[in-house]
C-alpha cells in the first residue's frame, strides 16, 4: 500500500509539471518575439542618452515581466519536479533492493532453522525409540571382585542396568542390594561374562567422621565424560540435618550422584547424593560410615557365598592430586538403567 501511494503522488506531480509546461507553451505563443527582437534592435541603435535606454528597459520589462515570471515559475517548478522524479526512483530502487537482500537473509535463516529442527526432530525420535527411560548416574567399584555402590533413586524401578567405564567397556550390572533409606545401592558385574576381576582398587574406605573444612573432591558422569570437581566439607550434617550425610562445597550435576567423595590421601569419605537447589554449591553426600552399614545388611544368598569386603588402606596418599584422579578414574564408571515402554 506505501509503495502505490508513493507511485500515485509521483504522477500526480508529473501531471502538474504537464500543466506547467503547457502555459509556458502558450505564454510563449503569446508573445510576438519578432516584434521584441525589432524593439530590442531599435533601443540597441538608438542614440538617445543612456538614460533614455534604461527608461525603454524598463518599460520593456514592465510590458512583459508577468510573462517572464511564469515562464521561470515554470523552470523552477519543472526542474524541482524533474530532481524529486529523478530521486525518488532512485530510492525506490535502493530500497527494492535492500528489501529483497533482507528477503533471502530472512529465507536463509529460516532455512537454517528448519534444519536444526529437523535435525533435533529426528534425534529426539532415534532416542525415543533405541532408548525409552535412560537415567545417567555414577558408580564405584568397591573391590575387585566387581561391586560396585551407586544411588538408590538412580536404578529403582530399572530392568536393566549397565555400567560403562571411562574406556567404553560396558557391562551388564544386578542389583545385589538396596537401601532406600540411605539412599544406597551395591551392584554386580560379576555376571557378565566378559568381566574380568582386575587390581586392588587404589582407594581406601574411611568410615570416621570428617572435619569442617577437610579438602574433598569427587569424579563423576554429568556429561558422558568424566568430570572433576574439588572442595570442602562444609557441614557434618546432610540436608536438613541428616546425620548420615555430610554437606560439601562442591557444584555437582545430576549424573554425578552415585560418586566417591574422596579426602587429600585418597579415602573414600562418601558417595555423592544430590544437592540443594536453592543454594549454589552447596552438596550432599552419605557418609561411608552408612555404607559398611548397608554392606552388613546384605543377605548371604545374594553375595552368592562371595564376602564383600572394603580395604580401609588407601595407596594414593603420597601422590599428586592429578595422579591420584588417574588412578581413580579408572574405577568409576557410568550408570545407564533402562525401562521398557509401558
């Protein structure tokens, strides 16, 4: 609509500088320019006085000057009209181009957006179908017979459950034991047949209390790669005073739950819970003084005869803390529980 508009005034204007044209046409049509030419020749030859020819001028100028002021209204006019036209087209122009450059970056960037859609689309549709109810989390071994410890609330309610190691080794992991209550729970890969039992884990278990302030720090799967994250125990009480966790400063994310907490000479103080949403940093884990707890409470038959036993002696309290984290890392694995569709 801006654009017909702009046109519409545009020949408007034209028209009138038509008009214009044509009453000069016809104001020159009306002067008898013989008749001034002869006039004008007789005052050029005339030897009267300058002042005389001045007088004449003058005369001459006032028999014509209403003449002469339309016809340069009309030169005015026409020339202005002709430099507005000449603009204005100009712009238009400009301004086609700019909108149809604006167009195709429009276009372009819908494109774009189309296929990082489809894209996200199709991905959301392959994850629904290969892998329905897909929970990450962190476990630990315990020893080197193959147990491990995580969190309760990651595989309650699973069908199966597997552990992946930092390597990509993954194994199929039962579910020896869970204690809802501490938030525990001891798995085994001892069934799988490609498990093979390996060293002495380098950590030891420490089940006494810890000190405000003592340097803590964790490892864990918030992402598919391992990930660190150091600090302190900053309380000896848990979430609303829970006697069985500590409160730790240290930012953790969801799959780090099921993790080791693990003091400067490399023994296990705790496993990774959770953490307090409302307060940055602020974490919690069950102390290990609750897991040999939850280790005694384990039926027999489900050890199958085998004793799970925890070594108190820790290897890496002279090393360097980036040895140490080698060292540990190679026995944290990643937990990925499956649900079936109901």
């Amino acid at each position: 609509m801006n654009e017909e508009k702009q046109i519409t005034d545009a020949l408007e204007q034209y028209g009138r500088r038509l008009v214009f044209r044509e009453r000069l046409a016809r104001a020159q049509a009306s002067v008898d320019m013989d008749a001034m030419r002869q006039r004008a020749q007789m005052l050029a030859t005339d030897a009267e006085p300058p002042v005389k020819r001045i007088g004449r001028v003058r005369e001459l100028w006032q028999t014509y000057r209403s003449t002469f002021a339309v016809a340069a209204a009309v030169a005015i006019v026409t020339t202005f009209s002709t430099l507005f036209l000449v603009r204005y087209y100009r712009n238009t122009t400009q301004q086609q181009e700019q909108y149809s450059m604006l167009r195709r970056d429009v276009q372009a960037i819908k494109q774009s957006q189309n296929r990082i859609l489809d894209g996200l689309s199709v991905r959301r549709k392959s994850l629904i179908t290969v892998n329905p109810g897909q929970i990450a989390g962190t476990s630990f071994l315990l020893n080197s017979d193959g147990y491990l410890v995580t969190n309760n609330h990651i595989v309650q309610g699973a069908d199966s459950v597997y552990v992946q190691s930092q390597s990509g080794d993954v194994y199929k992991a039962r579910v020896v034991y869970a204690d809802k209550g501490y938030d525990l729970a001891i798995l085994s890969v001892r069934d799988d047949s490609t498990f093979r039992p390996g060293q002495v884990v380098p950590y030891g278990f420490d089940p006494r209390p810890s000190d405000l302030g003592e340097r803590v720090f964790t490892l864990g799967f918030p992402r598919d790669e391992i990930v660190y994250g150091e600090g302190y125990v900053s309380s000896g009480t848990g979430y609303r005073n829970d006697s069985s966790a500590y409160q730790v400063a240290i930012s953790v994310n969801p799959g780090n739950s099921g993790g080791p907490l693990l003091d400067g000479s490399g023994n296990v103080i705790g496993i990774i819970s959770g953490k307090q949403v409302s307060s940055e940093g602020a974490s919690f884990a069950i102390k290990t003084d609750f897991l040999y707890r939850a280790i005694s409470a384990i039926p027999n038959d489900s050890l199958k005869g085998q004793p799970l036993k925890l070594s108190r002696r820790s290897a890496l309290s002279r090393l360097p803390r980036t040895q140490q984290i080698k060292r540990v890392q190679q026995n944290v694995y990643m937990v990925k529980v499956f649900k079936h569709k109901e």
